[in-house]
C-alpha cells in the first residue's frame, strides 16, 4: 500500500468491497473506527487515492485533527443539535474577538442531490447560492452575512472568543422538514407511489472568525446529518440528526465555492476595514 496520512475511497463505491468493510468495521464513529473501515475497503479491494488535507470532502479525513478536542461539548437530542466550539481546546493558536459558525449544507432525495426548491419552494433563492454538488451557506433571505449565529441573542447560538477571555461558540438547529416538494413529497403506496422515501440534509458547521487578529480564519468543524423518512412522515415523526464527525480540519473546496457564492451574492466582504 503506497504511503498517504489522508485517504478517501474513490466513487462509485466497490459494493463487495463495502459490504466486506461493513462486516469487518460495523461501526464508523470514532477516527480510529472510520481508520479500521477504510483499511478494511482498502484490502477488500476498494479503490483510493491521496486526498488534499486542505481541501478535505465528506468521507476524507485529516490525521491531525481529533476526535477528542474543541466540539466535544456538542449533543443531538432526536431531530436537534448543540454545537459547542470551545476555542481553548483548538489546535489552533486562536486570536479572535468574534468567533462564530458558518454552517454548510446540501440536500439529498433516495441518493440524489437535489436544489434547495426541490425540497421547499420558499427555500428557491438559494438555487443561485448552490454549487452544482449541491452546497450551500445555511442562510435565511434576509441575511447579509454568512455568520450563522448573526450576533447571538435569538436562540440560533451565541458568539465565542478568545482574546483577553475564552467564551465558547454555540449553534443550534432543529430540522424537522414537514414535507418535500420532490416528487409530490413523502412515499405513500396508496396516494403517492413515486414520492421519495429518504430524505437528507448533510450540514458541515465550522468555526470562523469574522474580528481580530485572525479574522477569515477557520476553525474546526463539525459534520452532521438530518434524516427524515417516509415512514416517519406518516408517523408525524420530525426525523433524527446524528453527528458523523465532530473534528473537521476545514471546509472542502466545495464548501468555500459555496462561501464566496453567498458572499458575492450579499455584497460582503470578510474582515473588511
């Protein structure tokens, strides 16, 4: 095997290949689950390359970054998520007076990426915020910056630092996707046969900081997912969010398509005097 610290499986994935992983390395939480798995593919046959540890996808991971470190605060409790960025336990050196997240995401129906109307028509101004694999800043219409916390004070987080004092950053987000409008909605056998079965939201939040010395620059990250099925939509259930990575070294280069899309689209500038 030719020596490379950050891997990742080359797509479309080896079935037999997952299928043999699965068996060997069930579970997929921790880094050194998620290192066990891939060795697993890897000697089953399953294609990989060397992955750019600065330029990082889902799926990739970088060896420096653990999985005990600044988001272990973080809990999901059935569909919601408190992240809890502690910026006295980055490996960074952080010189930040504003620290906050800017949280990434992209929709998925049975498999597919779809554009965010699809999902929901009044979420159709994103469209022109997405890249074509999909990712977006998580944002409302109003919005000007990409900050998700947008100063703290209204239940969507608070805002960190560590300049002269520590103070965690926070974010909480609640999906709960009543309907999508892909397909007519849910799958229903009798009233809506074509409708999607399982519906996704991939979000990656990171730490950013937006005042001080180090402002534009990013943090750790978490990535998570919300999973909603037809079955729970006929169950009136909101679906569940679990955490697939809490210590993300950074956005993908996706990710920061993404970022400089809203900021074009908004007129903002980072860390502008």
């Amino acid at each position: 095997m030719p020596s490379c610290e950050n891997r990742r499986v080359i797509k479309p994935l080896d079935s037999q290949a997952v299928r043999r992983a699965n068996a060997i390395q069930p579970e997929c939480r921790t880094y050194s689950e998620r290192k066990a798995w891939m060795a697993a593919y890897i000697a089953a046959g399953g294609a990989w390359e060397c992955a750019d540890p600065h330029h990082l996808d889902v799926g990739e991971v970088k060896i420096n970054c653990q999985d005990k470190g600044p988001n272990d605060g973080t809990t999901v409790k059935h569909n919601s998520i408190n992240i809890a960025f502690d910026p006295a336990k980055s490996t960074h050196d952080i010189k930040c007076s504003k620290i906050v997240h800017v949280q990434f995401n992209r929709r998925i129906a049975d498999g597919k990426v779809i554009k965010p109307s699809e999902s929901a028509p009044n979420l159709a101004f994103k469209d022109a915020l997405t890249t074509k694999n999909g990712w977006t800043v998580d944002c409302m219409q109003s919005e000007t910056t990409p900050d998700y916390q947008q100063g703290g004070g209204h239940g969507y987080g608070d805002v960190g630092k560590k300049n002269g004092g520590t103070a965690n950053a926070t974010l909480f987000d609640a999906p709960s996707s009543p309907t999508i409008a892909k397909n007519g909605g849910f799958y229903d056998a009798k009233t809506n046969p074509k409708g999607v079965k399982k519906y996704e939201i991939e979000f990656s939040a990171f730490a950013y900081c937006m005042a001080g010395a180090d402002c534009g620059k990013w943090y750790e990250g978490v990535r998570w997912c919300y999973t909603k099925t037809y079955k729970d939509a006929a169950n009136g259930d909101l679906g569940s969010s679990k955490v697939t990575k809490n210590c993300v070294t950074g956005p993908s280069k996706e990710q920061l398509d993404a970022f400089n899309l809203f900021n074009t689209d908004r007129g903002f500038t980072p860390c502008a005097k």
